[in-house]
C-alpha cells in the first residue's frame, strides 16, 4: 500500500464552527425560542434548552478539548438578543462574556471567527417583522457597531450573516424556521434586507477596524439535472440554482440580487466581501414535475446508491466539494471553508465524510486555489433547529440530560490531521479504513 500524506499550506486555520442558539442554552429572548414552545415545530417537541450550557460555562471545557486535539482556530456567533435584550438597551455583561469567551479562544492560541447573525432574532426584533421590516438592517448596523466595538480587541474575522439563502429559503418559503411564512414576494424583501444589513455590516466593521476581513457564510448545495431528459430537468435545475446558489454571492458583486423576475439594486454591495465562507454539506439531483409549482417544478433527490447519514438528511459526497470548491475561487477572493460536517450518531460515516471531503480541499489548495481554512460543524453535538435533538454533528457527542461529552473516534480523526497539518494514509488506514483505496490507490 503506497504511503504518503496530503499536506496543507502553512497557518491553514483547522477548527469547529457553532453558533449561539445551538451551543450556548438558555436563549430565551428570541424568536426561536418561542418558536421551539409552539406545538408542531420542533421534532418530538424537542426544546433547546440548556443546549450545550456554554452560557453556564461550558465553553471553557469544550474550547480545552478543541485546543487539546489540535484545533488552531473557532467559529461562534453572538446573540443579538442578549447583547441587546431591547431596542434601547445593551446589556455590558453579555458583551463581557464574550469578550471572556474570545479571549479564552485567544489564550488557548486559536484564531476567532465570530457571525453576527445565526438564524435567530431578539423577540423585538421579530415583533416589528423582523426583517421584511425595511428598518431592521439599519437595527442591525446598531447592534454590529456596539458588538464589534466591545470584540474588536479579540477578533479581526468576522461573518456578518450565516447562509442568508438558508435562512430566507426556511423562513419565508418552506417555513420550517420562524415566522414560518410560505410567502416568496415576502422571502424576496427578505433576502434584499439581508444584502442591505450585510452592506451596513461590512462598512461599520471596517470603519472601526482597519485589519478586519469581512465575510458571508454561504450555504452551497449544488442542484444537479438528474437526466436523461437533461434540457427538462434543467429547468429546475437553474431555478433553484440561481435562487439558492448563486443570487446572493453575485450580488456581492454586481450590486444587483436577481431572481426570476425579482431583483433588487443594492449598488453599495458591491465589492463587500474579503473572502468566501463556503458551507458545504451535500448536493442533489433534481428531476422536472410539473406538479410541483412550488418547488420550481422539480423533485430533489439523492442518487440511489449515495450513503446517507443517520436520517438520510446527507448524502456523503465529496466530489460536489470540489465543484463548490473551484466555483467560490471564482469570485476572485480568499475560500474559507465555514462549515462542512455530517449527522452521524454512531460516527460510522463521519471518518469516511472527513478525510474523503478534506481530501478535496486539499486537491483545490494542488490547483493553488487561495483556500485558507477549514472548519468542521460541528465541535460538540448541538440543537439543530426544527431537527432537534434527532442530528447529532459533534466531533463528540453529548448526553443532552448529564452534559456529559462522549469522545467519539472522529475527533481523533481530526486532531491526527489538524496536529500535523496533513492527512496521511496512516491515519486514514487507521481511522477510515473504507476510504484507504479511494485516496492512496495502489499504482
Ligand atoms: C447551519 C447550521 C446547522 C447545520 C446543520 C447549516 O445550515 O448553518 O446552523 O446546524 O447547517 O444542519
């Protein structure tokens, strides 16, 4: 068997991404809070409750158990609604706990990326519609100039909005995610308001910072036309494409958010991004229906022979990695990789989903394509929206009633490989024997 390893550039960034409503417990002053108490909404009326208690403190365990296996960097989110629990009112001791948070990362030596926006909003917020409410990106400015200010001493990397294409999709269109509208003109105001917060965002962090590098998490799921009648199944195809993929990062740059017959001017967009945050979990094929209006006349599926995670929400595939990979290059700026991970309970895929979807990082950084940095969702099994408690993304997992942290093998997995900046076939010989002939194929 040939030996070898896939080493990454020096001061690649390895970490784990989280967000606020997942991680932290206790979240009761926004949207998805009230959200989790109305019956039918979460799986099995799952609530997020203490979530992994890092409000409590947790966080100073996990971020040890991050730094001990290997992980140079962290991606978190602050939430608004505790740094401003009212629309005249900050709360000094909220931004003191993550200040003490970043700065345990900065002790610990691991870089901080931190996202302003996460999916949930302050009650107040939402109360005033949230943000079909044309008011809301400049309440958000508020609250970026007030949080950027107090954090700026600890962190120079910042996501100013988490998958707007997610959340506008979810919110306004599936309505899975509060308000649970199914209201696509009111999902287009949205998505525009989104743009103009991210625009507001962007200007307010550099004025305050001059070194800050300013980005977009984008969820990327490529939509593939399943075939054989190709030119049909395009139809779909470019619809959900251009609405979910590619709407938003265009618009950071040709000052225009086009779909369909929507579009909306937002000029000062242009140019706002300092690099590309790809969050990259799996692609779909797609297939023409005509009775599904809704869904842009197509039916999504996964290849039969794909394998799925625990409730076949993922299909493992990495080569849909590359393409969104080489894509996101295109933009012309820096690829941070701001998510990618898989639901694995009994973590019988997620070796396999790691070194097979790291090992296409590594054949982009071979075309020298500026990829700097990865970070896997999720460090520690966390509250997954309407999923609930059912997806468990940690590198460990966690005993929602004991708080306990269970070690699952992915994570020295990834510690082997973020430790030695590399993965070699030793390791993945060792930890994912069924992807050893795939990525070190005897000559
Ligand atoms: C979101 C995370 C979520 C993950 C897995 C991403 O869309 O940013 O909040 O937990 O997917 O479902």
């Amino acid at each position: 068997m040939p030996q070898a390893t896939f080493t990454f550039p020096a001061g690649f960034l390895w970490g784990a991404a989280t967000s606020s409503h997942q991680v932290e417990g206790n979240n009761r002053n926004n949207d998805w809070w009230a959200w989790e108490e109305q019956p039918g909404r979460i799986i099995h009326a799952h609530r997020s409750g203490l979530a992994c208690d890092w409000w409590g403190g947790r966080w100073r365990e996990d971020f040890d158990r991050a730094r001990e296996t290997g992980q140079n960097a962290h991606r978190l989110s602050v939430e608004w609604s505790r740094i401003q629990p009212a629309p005249d009112r900050w709360d000094e001791d909220a931004l003191e706990r993550y200040r003490a948070m970043l700065r345990g990362l900065y002790e610990r030596g691991m870089t901080p990326m931190v996202t302003l926006h996460h999916f949930a909003n302050p009650l107040w917020v939402a109360e005033r519609g949230g943000w079909e409410n044309d008011e809301t990106p400049v309440l958000f400015a508020a609250f970026v100039q007030k949080t950027v200010e107090a954090l700026q001493e600890y962190c120079t990397m910042w996501i100013t909005i988490n998958e707007p294409n997610v959340y506008t999709f979810m919110s306004y269109v599936s309505g899975l995610f509060p308000p649970g509208k199914t209201d696509l003109r009111a999902g287009m105001k949205v998505y525009a308001n989104l743009l103009k917060g991210h625009v507001l965002a962007y200007r307010i962090i550099h004025n305050l910072q001059r070194e800050a590098r300013v980005g977009v998490a984008h969820a990327s799921r490529p939509i593939i036309p399943a075939g054989p009648l190709t030119w049909l199944d395009s139809i779909p195809a470019n619809i959900t494409n251009s609405f979910f993929n590619e709407a938003f990062p265009k618009a950071l740059m040709t000052g225009k958010l086009q779909v369909l017959n929507f579009s909306a001017h937002v000029p000062e967009a242009i140019g706002t991004q300092d690099f590309f945050g790809v969050n990259y979990y799996t692609q779909e094929l797609v297939k023409f229906d005509l009775t599904r209006a809704s869904d842009a006349f197509g039916r999504r599926f996964y290849p039969k022979d794909a394998e799925l995670s625990t409730t076949g929400f993922i299909a493992h595939q990495p080569e849909g990695f590359f393409k969104v990979l080489k894509w996101a290059k295109g933009f012309g700026l820096p690829v941070i990789v701001t998510e990618n991970g898989v639901e694995d309970a009994d973590d019988h895929l997620r070796p396999r989903y790691l070194v097979e979807h790291l090992h296409q990082v590594w054949r982009a950084v071979n075309f020298n394509w500026p990829i700097k940095g990865y970070f896997h969702w999720s460090l520690v099994d966390n509250f997954e929206w309407e999923r609930g408690w059912t997806q468990r993304f940690g590198l460990w997992g966690l005993d929602v009633d004991t708080q306990q942290r269970i070690r699952r093998p992915s994570v020295d997995l990834y510690a082997a490989i973020c430790k030695q900046n590399g993965i070699s076939s030793e390791m993945v010989e060792k930890y994912a024997p069924g992807s050893l002939l795939k990525l070190f194929p005897p000559a």
